[in-house]
C-alpha cells in the first residue's frame, strides 16, 4: 500500500522510477508500521540478522508451511536449515537484473532454456509476480553474452544433477552470479516428457525414467479439455498449468475453501496470489491472476498441484475488494461463472463443454510400455459396463477386480421388474420377474466378459439392501395423495399403497449394518441363483464363440463360515448344472469379500471355501473404526485438523488399523489355501501409499477405477524397483526421488 500510494502520487508504474527522496519517505513510513507493535527497527546489522535467521527458523511453523508440509508429505520433523551468504544486486543499475530459469519448460517438458528475468530488480520482485517478467529468450538481443553463458550452464547443471533445473540467477553490473539450483517442479505431460526425453539422451537410465514420475502426476495425462466451439473469450493469460476447468469465481482464499466446502466448483482470482492462499488454491478448481509470469507463485503452486492455471492475464482488473473483474467495460461478479484453459491461456465466459479425452495418450502409452517392463504386483478395474471394462484394458487392466451388479438394476428399463420382484409376495412371482432381469444381466454379464476376454472378471452377487431400488417414502407418500386428489383408478392407488406398505416393511435403521450383502442371497437364494445362472449361461455362449471367458463369482459382506457355505453352494450347484446341461467345460471360481472384521478374524476358516479373497476396505474401514462410510465427512475433517487423524482413512487405507486385519487376513487365508488368489477392490486400490502397503503384503493385485489404473500401475512399479534396489544392499542403482 505504501508503495502504491508512492508510485501513484509521482504517476510512475514502477518502484524503480521512484526518486531517493521518496525511498527515504517509504523507509520512514516502513519503520513506523513497525513501531506499531511496539518493536523498533533495529539498526545494528548484526541483530538485524541474527533476527532474519530467526525468522527463518520460525517460518517453519506457520500455517502456510504448515499446509504445504501436508500438501507435499514432508514430515513434521523434517526442520530447515539457514544459509548466510554475501549478497549481490540485481537493483543496480541498467545492466543489472534477476531471473529464474528452467533447464526444460516445466509445462510441457520441451527441451530449451526457459525463464524469466526483469531488468533492474531483485530476485524477490520476479518470483512475487508484482512486475510481468520477460522471457528469457529476450536476454539474447540485451546481453547475447550472458545468454550463451546461461545456455552453457544450464547444459552442465543437467549433466551434473541429471534432472531438470530450476535455477535463479542475478545480473549485477554485467556479471552472471548464479545464486542456487534445485531439481525443478513441473506438469505431469512435462515429467513424462522430460523423463523420457533424458532416457533417450542417454542421461538415465528406465528405471530412473519410470521413477521420475508420480503416480498422481499422470492424471494430468487424462484431463479433460475443452470442446472446441465459440466460446466467448474475455482475456488471455500465460498458459502456466494444463487442463480445462469451470467454476464460479471467487476472490479470496477463505471464500474458496467455504464455497468449495459447500460443494461449488470455484474458480480462485487474485491480481497476485503469496503463500497466504494456498489453502483457497487447494480448494479452488483452477486459478486465475492478472499479474505474474509463468514462474510466479500462482504458476508454481498451481503446476505443483496439477491444477489448471492462467496468471498474468493484465488485461482484466481483479479487485479482490469489491469481488469484481472488470475488462473493456464489462463486470463480472463474485459466482458468475468462468471456463479456464490453462493449456492455451484463455478465459472464457460461461461454462464452456468439456470432452474427456487427454491430447497425451500418445505420450502416456510410451510410459507405459516403460512402465509395463518392471515385473509387479497386477492392478484390476473396478468396472460395472463393457465400455469402462474396454478403457481399463487399454490402460493395462489385468482384468476386473469388482463388478458391481447393483449398478446393472438402476437402469430405466430393469428398474421396474427390481420392483416387481422386490414387491413379490410369493417366491413365484420373485422368480416370474428374476426369469426377465436375467435376460438382461446375461447381456451385461457377456458384454464384460467379451470385453476381458481372456482375463478374470470378478463379479460380486447382489450388495445393498432392497429399500435402495424403491422410491423415498416421503416421495411415495406424495404420489399416493396426489393420485387420490386426481382421482386415479383404485386399483392404481391400491398398487402404489402395497409399494408404500413394502417400503414401510424394508425401512431399517442402520441399513448400513442391516440386510444386505450375503444376507440377502441367503433369504432370498433365488437372486443368487439367477446372477449365478445370468453369469454362467453368459460365459457358456461365448465359450461357444470361441472366446475365452474367466468368470470369478464373490459373495458380498461375508463375516461367517455358515454365510459363505450356504452362497457358495448356490453357486456351485446352479453353475454346475448349466455347464453339465450345456457340455461346456468351464473355469469359474468362488469367492468371498473381505470387508468385515469378523471375516479378517476367521479368514483361514473362510478359505476352506473360498478360492479368492477380494477386501473391500471400503466396508472394512467403515466398520473397523464405526464410522458411517456416508457420514464421516462430517467430522473427519475436524479430526485431521486436531491430528487425531494424518489422512481420511477412506482414502489412504489407515494401516496401523485396518491394514492390521488385512495382513492377519491374508496370513490366516494363506495358511489354509497356499494358492489363494488375493487382491483389493476398495477405493484405497487406487491410492499410491495404499498400493504400497498392498505391495507389502504381496498381495496379487489391487482393482480400482479405470482411469486410476495407469497411476496405480506406475505406484506399483516403484514400489517394485525400490524393493529391487534395497535387496541389492542399499546399492541404488538409480536416484529415488
Ligand atoms: C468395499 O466395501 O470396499 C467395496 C468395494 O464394496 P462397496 O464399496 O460396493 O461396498
Ligand atoms: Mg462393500
């Protein structure tokens, strides 16, 4: 503020055309707002050190590096060090300036010297994003001489690091000093470049490559972008992180962590953003400044975060005061709704459509065949329909590791023959409507099975309870009185009267812990019978074809040896008698899920009968620690703000727990049944640390959603290699980031 109102009363742009006369007012008026809290200014250097030491040290536990620590991981414990060295001046006259540079561009991974620098000015100016910087490249024409030493350093820095750099330099009195380096942050698309790049080059070698990248990192592979149509663009900034977002605009960090909070999609703008908003860039969906150049904080934080980024769009005035954007006369206002392109730099007004297929796949698919060289525990899809099932091949999926059934019903045209079942007063009539579901869940069951051909499918029998397939009751209520009011056919009010009666019947308090799972199959082992006859008959036809189904048939929600035995002799039975009918030689196996405690207590007991254990740590979580797999976020954010809790269990699979029921599962399971096939079905399949744990415990795959199936194979490959490279006596034979 202080020295705005300066360089507005003398109507220069900048600090640097302020007179001396002003630099002593600003001092002055910088030493009173520090005599506000009561402290003076001190005037011995070596106090004033001692206290920009201290400060340092102290910087450890604010709430930004606080957010920043649990952002990235960095333990608690890690401290900082302090370095005092002698400084030099980029403020010092025209040939004089400070910079930041990047061996490789950070965004895409393409390889040349790329930066910023701005002319007179210290380093701190540069990356605070208060001036727009110059690329670079503009160096060339200024002082040809520094640049070509710029390119001969960076060259050597790579060749010393054998990463990409991220450096900053200073420019004093026509004299390069180069002030620090680090290997430098970047997009997910550019680490992949950039380590396949260096593989090529010959400076790493694959296992290198394959470890320089992060799991998560290859999300940004998948992002969405945007359709290409006449979108109404409002400005166009620096592209500084990839992607396509839509969000209602914000302007504070606070404001983007409460709305976001609440469920809105929202798009952070601030002339600038510091270190103060990172917990609003976490909870925004893309950021937006209108000053900054690529290597400012917004650019850097976002890049980091893999979030969609536009900085320096000087075009538009964001007054974070009055929560407005103005651009040649127009406004937006705080909730108006804006479409980033952080690959182009444009904004957009509205919301403008998004088309969900990533421009890398190219780039992606060459990883990965890296990738898929390391020998590692498998990763499985979570897949309901043939064409998630063909996304999750093409992504490397060694098959289904859950195929949830329920989801099959909810579709318009079986929705009303589940009801009719469900609403059945005698097994007749049940079976009258299963007869037709099972038309249909033969179709889907053969629509997957071809998809996997040649792979396993583990399809799960019928998971949640009845209630969930009919309508709310208050809902049914309504239509009851608003036929009557209607006048309706008696017989119409009579029908929906013995739905509200069933609905009535089915209500539960804890549905959750209630009738569902196995416990459905065993009162109504009629369902049993048609999923099982749907998925037999399914593999028998194309059995048939030629093809070569491998069906895997699991019971849900299994705590009892009597449960899993009356399921699986269902199963048998009826799959039996259709391959015996049909002559059809068939492999099919039965299992169980592992998502209770009591099954991880009596898991050798349970593998006398199951030929494969799936844990559904969704479940598992739920009912290890009590907690309502739907109702948790309430609290759960409460308990990682008062560190009862590092993570959200239901995320990141809390192993000192639940992972403890796992591994005396998997023990117990081995024991009695060497060759029991083991693997993961809940979300955790997808979540690198939980990989790891997986990995740990050897199991034989993990399953999860089909476009996490590229990052969990990536996280089970590292944790492959780091076993490798420790077992080879702690003699790394690569780098490990
Ligand atoms: C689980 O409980 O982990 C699981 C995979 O099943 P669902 O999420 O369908 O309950
Ligand atoms: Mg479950």
């Amino acid at each position: 503020e202080v020295l705005s109102e300066h360089t507005t009363r003398r109507k220069v742009s900048h600090e640097i055309e302020l007179e001396e006369e002003d630099l002593k007012e600003i001092c002055d008026e910088f030493k009173r707002i520090i005599a506000r809290d009561g402290k003076e200014f001190p005037q011995d250097p070596y106090r004033q050190l001692e206290m920009a030491v201290e400060a340092v040290f102290l910087s450890w536990d604010n709430p930004r590096a606080k957010t920043y620590r649990r952002l990235n991981d960095i333990p608690e414990d890690l401290g900082t060090a302090v370095n005092v060295q002698m400084m030099v001046f980029g403020n010092r006259g025209e040939r004089s300036g400070s910079g930041v540079g990047f061996t490789r561009n950070p965004a895409t991974g393409e390889k040349h010297l790329y930066g910023e620098y701005l002319p007179q000015a210290q380093g701190e100016e540069v990356v605070a994003g208060t001036r727009t910087p110059l690329p670079v490249s503009q160096m060339k024409q200024q002082f040809p001489e520094i640049h070509a030493q710029l390119l001969d350093i960076s060259e050597r820095l790579e060749k010393l690091r054998r990463d990409m750099q991220d450096f900053e330099f200073t420019l004093e009195d026509g004299h390069l000093y180069m002030l620090q380096t680090r290997d430098g942050k970047r997009t997910g698309p550019a680490a992949v470049q950039i380590a396949l790049d260096m593989l090529e080059e010959g400076l790493i070698t694959p296992l290198e490559a394959i470890l320089r990248v992060e799991a998560d990192q290859l999300d940004q592979l998948l992002h969405p972008v945007f359709k290409d149509d006449d979108a109404v663009e409002i400005a166009r900034g620096l592209p500084a992180s990839p992607g396509a977002a839509v969000g209602k605009v914000v302007f504070s960090a606070d404001d983007a962590e409460h709305w976001a909070g609440r469920g809105e999609k929202v798009i952070l703008a601030r002339p600038e953003t510091t270190p103060d908003d990172i917990h609003g860039m976490e909870a925004a969906v893309a950021i937006l400044t209108s000053r900054g150049g690529m290597t400012s904080h917004a650019a850097v934080v976002a890049r980091g975060m893999g979030k969609c980024s536009v900085v320096g769009c000087e075009s538009l005035r964001i007054d974070p005061k009055n929560k407005t954007i103005e651009w040649d006369g127009n406004r937006l206002n705080e909730g108006d709704v804006l479409s980033l392109d952080g690959t182009t730099g444009r904004v957009m007004l509205g919301a403008v459509e998004m088309v969900d297929t990533g421009g890398n796949r190219e780039l992606l698919d060459r990883f990965m065949t890296l990738v898929g060289q390391v020998e590692a525990m498998g990763v499985r899809a979570n897949a309901d329909r043939p064409d998630q099932a063909s996304i999750a091949r093409d992504f490397g999926a060694i098959g289904i590791g859950l195929c949830r059934t329920e989801h099959m019903f909810f579709e318009e045209d079986r929705l009303p023959l589940m009801q009719q079942m469900i609403l059945s007063d005698s097994l007749e009539k049940r079976e009258e409507a299963l007869a037709k579901l099972k038309k249909f869940q033969r179709k889907d069951f053969e629509g997957i099975l071809e998809a996997m051909d040649g792979l396993p499918v583990t399809i799960r029998l019928l998971d949640p309870p009845l209630h969930e397939f009919l309508p709310p009751h208050e809902n049914q209520v309504e239509k009851i009185q608003r036929l009557r009011q209607k006048g309706a056919d008696q017989a119409e009010i009579r029908r929906q009267e013995e739905i509200l009666k069933r609905i009535e019947s089915l209500h539960e308090a804890n549905p959750m812990l209630g009738h569902r799972g196995c416990r459905l199959g065993i009162t109504y082992p009629e369902i049993t019978r048609m999923q099982t006859q749907a998925i037999i008959e399914a593999a028998c036809q194309l059995k048939k074809a030629g093809k070569n189904p491998v069906p895997e048939i699991m019971v849900p929600l299994v705590s009892m040896k009597g449960e899993l035995a009356n399921q699986a002799e269902v199963v048998r039975k009826t799959a039996d008698e259709i391959l015996a009918k049909q002559g059809v030689d068939l492999d099919y196996l039965v299992g169980t899920m592992i998502e209770l405690p009591r099954a991880c207590l009596v898991a050798d007991e349970l593998a006398e009968i199951s030929e494969f254990f799936s844990f559904g740590t969704n479940d598992l979580t739920q009912t290890t620690f009590g907690f309502s797999r739907d109702d948790a976020v309430k609290f759960l954010g409460a308990y990682e703000k008062e560190k009862i809790l590092a993570k959200d269990p239901f995320q990141t699979l809390d192993q000192s727990g639940v992972g403890q029921l796992v591994a005396m599962a998997v023990e117990r399971g081995r024991q009695a049944r060497g060759d029991i096939k083991v693997g993961i079905c809940g979300e955790h399949g997808g979540d690198p640390a939980s990989i790891e744990f997986c990995h740990g415990q050897k199991l034989d795959y993990v399953s999860c959603s089909p476009f996490r199936v590229p990052g969990a194979r990536l996280a089970s490959a590292h944790c492959s290699i780091r076993e490798q490279s420790q077992s080879a006596g702690g003699d790394v034979p690569f780098r490990d980031r």
